[in-house]
C-alpha cells in the first residue's frame, strides 16, 4: 500500500513529499557512484513526488551518459532524491529511502531489494557480490 513519507537531506534544505510502497521494492547497485554513495533507492513517478523545499538549494552531479541528475544538498552534501528521463520510461524521480524521515525502521527492513549490476551495464542482473553493498 502506497503511504506519503518525508524526505529531507541532513540540514532540512530540501524537504519533499513522496508516494511509495516500499514493498513494492528497492534496489541497491554496484555502479561508481552507487557503490562510494551506498545508494538504497527507490523509484517513484513524477506524480508521485512533490518537492516542497531546496530547488535553490539544491545543485547536481552527472557523468557518463548522463541519464539520471543525481542531486544534493548544497549546504550538507546528502543526497536525498535524484530524477532522470528514458526514452522507454519517461521521466521519474529516485528517492533515497535512508532519507525519509518517517519511514518506520521495520519498513526498511522488510523491503525488497533489488541488486543491480550497473557496473557492468548489466542492469537485468545481479553482481556476483552484494554483502559490501
Ligand atoms: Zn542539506
């Protein structure tokens, strides 16, 4: 079931407003920037996402094919949602689910998670390892 959680990064700058069911899945991924983050995400649509605070505050990163805006904080450096746009699935938004600030520790714990092998490109499998993920 879909429930409406807040996310902030650490100093509060940018706050948002989003609709998940967390079990409906995560992922975890092994790419460069996954793997130095510790990214724990989650996707969601853009009607599912209301940004309520920091798009001044707010600046981003990209590389590569540069598909996915993978934003943060200007003043605390946490990243707490990127978005990005494909041809097959149109735009949707990231969410860090370590950066809701409502989300019940059992919630987390019970979530599906998703091992993706991005640093490969292979993004229809798992890596071999996940446990340092
Ligand atoms: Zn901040």
């Amino acid at each position: 079931m879909k429930k409406t959680y807040i996310g902030s990064c650490h100093c509060g700058a940018v706050r948002y407003e989003a609709d998940i069911d967390l079990s409906q899945g995560t992922f975890k991924c092994n790419c460069s920037i996954c793997t130095k983050t510790r990214t724990w995400l989650t996707t969601v649509s853009p009607d599912a996402f209301r940004l309520l605070a920091g798009r001044a505050e707010s600046t981003e990163y990209q590389f590569n094919t540069q598909t996915i805006h993978h934003l943060f904080c200007k003043h605390c450096g946490v990243r707490s949602f990127g978005w990005g746009d494909t041809p097959e699935g149109g735009k949707f938004y990231a969410v860090h689910v370590t950066c809701l600030d409502d989300v019940e520790i059992d919630e987390l714990v019970s979530a599906p998670i998703t091992y993706i092998d991005g640093r490969n490109d292979n993004f229809q499998s798992s890596p071999v390892e996940t446990r340092h993920l």
